[in-house]
C-alpha cells in the first residue's frame, strides 16, 4: 500500500465522519418476517454500567425463553426481538437513547428501563409522548405521579418502602426475640432515594407511627471519608436497631468495618438496610461474608421460593453467584410484555398498554418474575405487593419475608 | 479590533450559519432524535460561547461553568414547581440569576490569578451541588402541561427547539462579536497576554473582568434554562457535574479558544461525535465510546493544538507577517519621527518626587528610604545589580505595588496608593523587562489596547495608535502580526503603545537589553527623540555601558538603598558603585591605578 495513513488524514476523517454520519443507525439490519420489538435502555457503561448488565442478563434469557418456546402465540408465533441502548452514564444520554430508539425503530410496541430513577424520568418524557408502554423497576414516586398513562412501575414506590419497612422489620424483630424494638439509629447519605426514604421516617411521620425512638440520626455527604464520627454515636446511644441508608458501596463498607472496629458487630446492633445494592455480589466481594452476616434488608424484588429452578438456570447461564433483582426485573419485565402481547392480539403499542392496564396475572413467568400479582392501577403502581425483606445467611442474601414467599427462616441477629 | 468591514462579514457568516441550521432541522433532518441532538449541540455551543467570552478572551481559565448552567436548570425547574412560572419568563430571568451570580462569584475570585482562579472556579458547582442536595431537589422533574402546552414552552413539534436554541447560539455569537470590535474585547485580550501591562496601560482590569464573568455567567444561565426545558428531568449531577464544566471547556479548546467559531465549530463536531459513538457502540462494547472520543479529542490537539478554527485559518489564509527588512526599518527611523503633539515642557522642576519611600517582601528590605527628585524633561538613568531593587522601584511609582512607607508626588500631586491603571491616566507610561506582546493581533492592534485610556471613542484610539506608531518608526510594519516581530521591533512596540496616551512620564524597563549592537542604536535614537519631545524618561538598565552615553543623571541603586546620583562620568567613578557591581577587591584596583 503506497497510501501512508498519516495522524493528519485519520484525524481529519474523523472529524469528517462526525459531521457528515448519515445517520448512525446501520447496526441490526437482521430484520426477520415475524418479529415483535421491544426495547430495553440500561446503563451499560458508566458508574451503573454492572446494573445495567444484570438487567441484561435477565432480559436475554427472557427473550431466550419465549423465543425457544414457540414464541408468542397470539401473534402466530411471532419471535420477540429486543433492542438494547445504553443510558450511559447521565440523563441526557438517557434521554437522546430514547429518543434515537424511537426514531430508528417506530415499529416497537413496549420496552423497560432505565434503572435509575433520573434516568427513567427522562426516558419516560419521551416514551410517554410517543404513546409507547414503558415498564420500570425505578422505585421514585415522581415516574408515576406525573399523570402518565404509558408508564408501568413494576416495584412499590420509595415512599410505600419507606412507609413498610420499619414495620416490617419491628415485626422480625418481636417474632425472632419476642420483645419489641424501641429506639432506632439512622446513617444515611443525601443523593435522592435515602433523602426521600428518610423523609417519610422524619416528617411522613414513619417513626411515630412505630413507636420508635430515634437516639441517632445521621446525614453525611458521601463519599464518607471517616465514619467513626457516625459509628461513635452509634456506640454511645446504642439504638435496638440500625437503619442504614446508604447508596454507595464504598461508604457502606467504611460504615460496616467501624461497626466491627468498635464491636458492634455480629449483631450487638442489627442492621436493615434498602435497596437491592445491599445484596448485591459486589458487596460480598469487597465487605466479606462474615460482617454482611445477618445484615436484613428490604427490597422491591427478590428471588423467593416457586423460582428454584429458575435461579439454578439464571447461575449457569451467567456464571454468577445468586440471583438478584435487576437479573430478575429484567426477566420479569419482558415476560410482561409478551403476557401483554398474547393478551392484546397485535402487535400494537397502544393495545400492549391497554392490556398492560387491565391485566391481572397471578400464574406463569412474569407473575412468578415478581411478588404480588401483576396488577397494575389508574397511576401505573403494582397492586397488593408486599414488602420483601432478605437476609445475609452465609454469604448468600436470601428472601426471609414474607414467609409464603420466603426461602429461609429470618434471624433477628442477637448478642 | 476587527474592521469594520471583517465585523459586517462576521455578521453575514452568522446570518448564513442560523439558515443552515434551519435548512438542516426543516429540510434534512427528519427525525426527532436528530432535532434532539441538534438541540443539545446548539445548547452546548452557548455555554460554550458564554465560556469563551470569559475565558477565551481575558486568559482567565474557568473550570466551573457548570455552577451558571445549572442555576438556570434550576431557575426554570423551581420556577415551574413552586411558583407556576412558564419558561417564557423564567428561562431570560435566568440570566439575571447567572449575571447576579457571576458578580457574587468573581468579587472574591478575581483575587486569584492563573492556576488558582481555574481551580477555585471549580469549587463553586462543586459547593453548589451539594447545597441543592442538601435542599432536597435531588430530582426534579418538569411537569407535563397537558392543558396549555405552548405556554409552558413545551412543544410537539421538536423544532421548535431548535429554534430557540438558535436564537440564542445566534445571540450569543452577536454579542461575542460586538465584544470583540470593542475596547471590552480589546481590554480582555489585554488582560490575557499580560494584566499588569493592562493595568498599567491604564485598562481597569478588575472593571472588565467583572463584566465579562457577569455576562459570560448570563449567557450560561439562559442556556442552562433552556436545556432544563429540553431535558425535563433535573437532577444536580447532570447541571453542576464536572462534566459540564469540562464540556463548555472542551469544546471552545477543541474549536479554537478566543475565536468566535471556535465553541460553535467543537459543539458541531465533538457533540454528534460523542452521541454516535454512543449510538454505534454503546450497546455493542459499552464504555468504547468514551475511549474512542478521547482518542479523537487527543489526535485533533496534537493536530490543531489552538484548535480547529486556528488551524484551518492558518492553513488557508494569507497572514504571513509583512515584510520588513531591519536596514531599511532602521534608516526609517530618523525621518519617521513624527513631531510632537504639544509644547515641550520646560526643562527644570521636579515632575517625580519620592520621599523616604520603603517596601519589604517579608525580612527583606527591597526598597529602603529612597528619596528621590526627577526633573521634568531628562532622561534620567537607574542603575544597580541584579536585585538591587529596580523593577521593584518601578512598580512602587506606577502602582503595582503600594510603599510600606514614604509618599510618590508626581506633578505636585500624589499617587501613593493609586490603581496602575489611575496613575497610567495622570501621565505614567511604562514598558517592561519582558515585552509581551499580542502574538496574533497586528502591530497596530497591539499598540491601540494602550490608546483607549485617552481617547474617547475607538475610531480616535485608531489614529492615536497609527500617531504613536509613527513617532517609533513602526509605520511600515503597522499590519504586521506581532508573533512575527523581531526583538526590536518588539520592543519599539511596546514603546509605542506606552506613548500612545500621551504620557508626561516613561518608565523604561531594560528596553535595551537583549538586543544586537546595530539594533541598539535604533532605539537609542527613538528614546533621544522621546527626550527632544519634552517627555521625561526613567530608564532601568543593569549594564552601565549603554546608559553612559545616552543618560543626563545616573541614579545607583544597590540592595533598596540608593548609593550614588549624579552625572554619569562621576558616577561610574565612585568607589562604593564600583564595589556593588565588582567588589571590594576592584575598589582598590582602581585607585591604585588613579594614583
């Protein structure tokens, strides 16, 4: 080759081809006869890219599953084909991913995401406004308080968490040691789901309406650098039980080490926690099974008993070591499309969403994907869920409560 | 400045530039995500603008835009959530919230200089950040008017966006370039080559800063209003983010910093660059796209190190320097002499009269009761070692810096304590040790930053500059872009542009050295010629060689003190000069062989 391909050339090219892609959409040309789309925007790269992944999983198999199944037989057996597109790592990323999907694929009828709550709102603006059916497992209460007909979030809300978990958790406690807990110690850190959580404890009147007493109530501004400051007020007040509120795992981490630092833990002060980043395999991986264990925390979703095999088929097919709610949420929320899509007939998004709105499922992969039946009402919230509260047992986070669903007994971890 | 005529064409290129946008969104574009991109490039590209006008023109790097874009986010997201405000007002209010807080920010930022202006500009979105945390608006999310869309600024058809944000990349380029081909733009450019020649060409330094940041943080705020509305969703990562801050930077160093198309051009490229890479790769290999934009970013500054804009312009333009050969420039020099604009002034009388003035760094005495009476009309000679303390002299009488003690009369009025630019204005000029010149601006252009201190308009500055120039011997080389300049034209230069306000009083600053010996006798003859115009001239010089010929008086300093003053014969000849300059050991040598 005589052509030298000097820095210059390649550079220039580059800038050229930015300026003139005629439109970056020349991927997925695999189109077949009979196939129905959907979509699934997750962040695939940036700080929640590994969510974002598992979130994946769930959905490939999902997808694998119906496909191999003889697909969806309303549509005569119509292959269900999915669409990825990364959130990335801000919402204005998220949102330019939905509307690219949109632009590029008018033909979808539904899709799930995005993971974080901000990502969601921003994707669901534009969702909403094309009329398309959009699921979520974004706990916020802004997704579905803004008067949206489109969007369907298959977890409890922040807020109802906030409101069930304390309960819950006292109702542990009395069954494990037969004494009611008195006095609780809140960490939290400020990003948004803790703040609106603790809210509803603070002022929503959370702690009140439980009897609890709180002798420690600590906001920091992560990322924590310290957390003796924290975990010395702890010692001091020696609460019957510690919420911990925190959204980072390197915070997490600082938090749980003081507490064995100071002999606090082990159970001197029982932990709950909120939110499926508490059970996540990383936190295994950098805390260790020993100071997780007994840590209790409460969930919107999480493997429960009836899903055995399918946990067993989820470890294999990944290579990871348990099953957790994005793996799950991401199953789930495409067994609900395909429900909606036997269920409505067509391949019609505005019929998906109608069936979506009327459907009632108490049997099958997407009523198994979640607890509670998939019932959704006027605001696009689940109906009669309950509260899902795991446990660390032997480096493993399994569902304690509620018993029906429950794949091990609950401990209220004692001295 | 730009003519008048480069300032109308600049005006037509915009005018073309927002109907290719427009052709592009009406006529190319079809779909709605690429309405949505072209939005945000064009958002983009105003904070970008807004980051330039600052930051591009005056030097004074700022790593936190962010702090401005997200205050209008939030501007508009609070406005609509608590108080039902519509965009139409909330989004151009949000510019007063920028101006305002640009005020509040640059009162004690501008304190700082360099390194340390750039990394305290990074704390304020930082702070800001968590203070919107900590108020509880961790998401906000714009509701959907279902009922009155339009007057909440939210429309089906996406191209209106795309109008808006025109307008406002459009605003934004207009007002970028009415400061450019003003004395604001010029003051700036000034302030970014070298402030304390700024300031001391009698540019209020702090004034113009001031204003810039105020008006770079109105332009930031209404852009970040806006994207609030495109985006709907507010959360304070996405608006006070590093990653806002970096973006406004990089993409005016991209383009071409302290261009006018520079942030347009980076927006245009790196904006779709980084969105189809995102497209293209995002759910093939996740994170490759980060990877691939940084290499690109990497390659095109190694490439167009200034930026694109830079480069290109470079590339296809004619501006090589004029052509000067030094014989004929310094034949020139005699004849060219312009003749004075007013009467010399009498000789006699002291114009600049220092009593006991003093000034310690620390334990060190720089300056030490230093009395001393310069008659108007001399050519009046400093001499001393390295560190004898005469630049620090000079900065005590043109107001760099402010005496410990003691009082500076100059023309029976004192000026202890005043700004630089407020003494400037009494009559001082000065040039400096090191010239600093405008490497991209003309000869001319240069000198005219000096001219604005006297003249009432710009169109006077031009000719005031075109005088001075004139009077140096420079005329010929007037077009001429300074990068090209040698040395003494360099230096004539900066002699011009302290001339240009007509000073009472020049404080040269080694303008001799450095210099050939032919080149030498090129400027003596201009300083002579300063001296025949009746204006007084201090000139700093640490070899003495030079200065005997051409000086009336010699004043010998030597660590803050002044040792020696008199004529320059006499001088040279006094044993305690000599031991500063050579020892004691010398000392005896010459009067030995004086016996």
């Amino acid at each position: 080759m005589n052509r030298k391909l000097t820095r210059r050339s390649v550079t220039a090219g580059l800038a050229l081809g930015a300026l003139v892609s005629p439109g970056w959409g020349i991927g997925l040309a695999r189109a077949q006869t009979k196939t129905v789309k959907i979509a699934m925007i997750a962040p695939l790269s940036g700080p929640w890219a590994r969510q974002g992944q598992l979130l994946r999983m769930g959905s490939d198999m999902a997808v694998d599953d119906i496909n191999s199944q003889g697909g969806i037989k309303a549509l005569g057996g119509a292959k269900i084909e999915i669409i990825y597109a990364d959130a990335g790592d801000s919402t204005e990323k998220a949102k330019n991913a939905a509307q690219r999907l949109l632009s590029d694929h008018p033909d979808l009828v539904g899709g799930s995401g995005a993971w974080l709550s901000s990502f969601t709102l921003a994707v669901t603006e534009v969702t909403e406004r094309a009329q398309l059916p959009w699921l979520t497992l974004s706990y916020s209460d802004a997704i579905t308080n803004r008067g949206f007909k489109f969007v369907f979030q298959t977890s409890p809300t922040a807020d109802w968490q906030a409101a069930e978990t304390l309960p819950t958790a006292i109702k542990l406690a009395e069954a494990a040691t037969g004494k009611r807990p008195k006095t609780i110690g809140i960490i939290q850190d400020n990003t948004a789901s803790p703040v609106s959580f603790g809210k509803q404890l603070r002022e929503g009147g959370g702690l009140d309406k439980v009897g609890l007493k709180p002798v420690v109530d600590q906001i920091f501004t992560p990322p924590l650098s310290d957390a003796t400051p924290l975990v010395d007020k702890v010692r001091s007040a020696k609460p019957d039980f510690l919420m911990l509120l925190t959204s980072a795992m390197p915070d997490c981490k600082l938090v749980l080490e003081k507490l064995d630092e100071f002999k606090l833990s082990k159970g001197k002060v029982p932990l709950v926690g909120n939110g499926a980043p508490f059970g996540s395999p990383e936190l295994l991986k950098t805390i260790g099974p020993e100071l997780l264990e007994g840590l209790l925390f409460s969930v919107a979703n999480w493997p429960m008993k009836g899903q055995e095999e399918f946990i067993e088929r989820f470890k294999k097919r990944t290579g990871e070591p348990f099953l957790t709610q994005d793996g799950l949420c991401g199953y789930g929320d495409v067994a609900i499309l395909k429900e909606a899509l036997e269920l409505a007939g067509a391949a019609d998004k505005l019929k998906v969403a109608e069936a979506i709105r009327t459907m009632n499922l108490t049997t099958g992969p997407a009523a198994q994907s979640f607890p509670g039946p998939i019932k959704f009402d006027d605001k696009g919230r689940r109906q009669d869920v309950p509260m899902i509260f795991a446990q660390w047992q032997k480096g493993v986070p399994v569902t304690v409560f509620p018993t029906e669903l429950a794949l091990a007994k609950p401990f209220w971890p004692s001295v | 400045m730009r003519t008048r005529a480069e300032a109308g064409r600049q005006r037509w290129a915009i005018l073309g530039f927002a109907v290719a946008i427009l052709v592009l969104s009406f006529v190319v574009l079809k779909s709605a995500y690429y309405q949505l991109v072209l939005t945000q490039v064009l958002l983009w590209a105003v904070l970008s603008l807004a980051w330039n006008l600052l930051s591009g023109y005056s030097g004074y790097f700022s790593f936190g835009h962010a702090v401005f874009w997200g205050l209008g986010a939030y501007t508009v997201a609070l406005g609509m959530l608590y108080l039902d405000l519509t965009p139409w007002i909330s989004v151009p209010f949000a510019a007063l919230v920028g101006a305002v807080a640009g005020a509040i920010i640059g009162y004690p930022t501008f304190r700082l200089r360099g390194h340390y202006f750039a990394l305290a500009m990074l704390a304020y979105p930082l702070a800001t950040l968590y203070v919107f945390q900590w108020l509880g608006y961790q998401e906000l999310a714009l509701p959907m008017k279902r009922e009155a869309p339009l007057l909440y600024m939210q429309f089906e058809d996406p191209r209106a966006y795309v109008v808006l944000a025109l307008g406002l990349v459009v605003a934004a380029l207009l007002i970028s370039l009415k400061v450019e081909n003003s004395r604001f733009g010029m003051a700036l450019l000034a302030i970014k080559q070298n402030e304390p020649a700024a300031e001391a060409a009698g540019i209020n330094t702090w004034r113009w800063k001031m204003l810039a940041l105020m008006l770079s943080g109105a332009i930031a705020s209404i852009a970040g209003g806006l994207y609030g509305v495109v985006l709907l969703v507010i959360t304070p990562e996405t608006v006070f983010g590093m990653l806002v801050s970096a973006q406004a930077l990089i993409l005016a160093l991209f383009g071409g910093v302290g261009s006018l198309w520079g942030p347009v051009i980076g927006a245009m490229l790196l904006v779709p660059l980084a969105e189809g890479l995102n497209a293209e790769l995002g759910d093939v290999l996740p994170g490759i796209q980060g990877v691939v934009y940084g290499i690109a970013i990497i390659m095109i500054i190694l490439w167009a190190p200034e930026g694109v804009y830079w480069r290109v312009l470079d590339r296809f333009s004619r501006r090589a320097p004029a052509p000067n050969t030094p014989e004929t420039a310094v034949a020139g020099i005699a004849v060219n002499v312009a003749p004075l604009p007013r009467a010399p002034a009498p000789l006699g009388g002291s114009l600049l009269v220092l009593r006991d003035v003093g000034i310690s760094f620390g334990g060190l005495r720089a300056l030490d009761g230093i009395d001393l009476a310069i008659p108007e009309g001399g050519l009046y000679g400093i001499i001393g070692p390295n560190g004898a303390g005469k630049t620090t002299l000079f900065n005590v009488i043109n107001g760099f810096l402010a005496p410990d003690r003691g009082a500076i009369n100059f023309s029976g009025e004192p000026i202890t304590g005043l700004r630089p630019s407020q003494i400037c204005r009494r009559g001082v000029g000065r040039t400096f040790q090191v010239v600093r010149a405008f490497p991209r601006m003309t000869v001319l252009e240069n000198v005219i930053v000096g001219a604005f201190v006297g003249a009432p308009d710009d169109a006077t500055a031009r000719q005031m500059a075109l005088a001075a120039l004139d009077r140096v011997g420079l005329s010929a080389q007037s077009s001429a872009v300074a990068g090209g300049l040698t040395t003494r034209e360099l230096r004539l230069m900066e002699l011009a542009r302290a001339l240009v306000p007509h000073p009472r009083l020049m404080l040269l600053d080694e303008t001799l050295a450095g210099l050939a010996h032919d080149d030498l006798d090129g400027i003596l003859t201009v300083i002579r010629q300063l001296r025949a115009d009746g204006i007084t001239v201090v000139i700093i010089e640490h070899t003495m060689q030079a200065m005997v010929k051409l000086v009336d008086h010699f004043t010998v300093l030597d660590h803050g003190r002044l040792i020696a003053s008199g004529k320059p014969d006499d001088v040279v000849r006094d044993p305690s000069v000599i031991e500063a300059y050579l020892g004691k050991k010398w000392v005896d040598r010459v009067a030995v062989s004086a016996k």
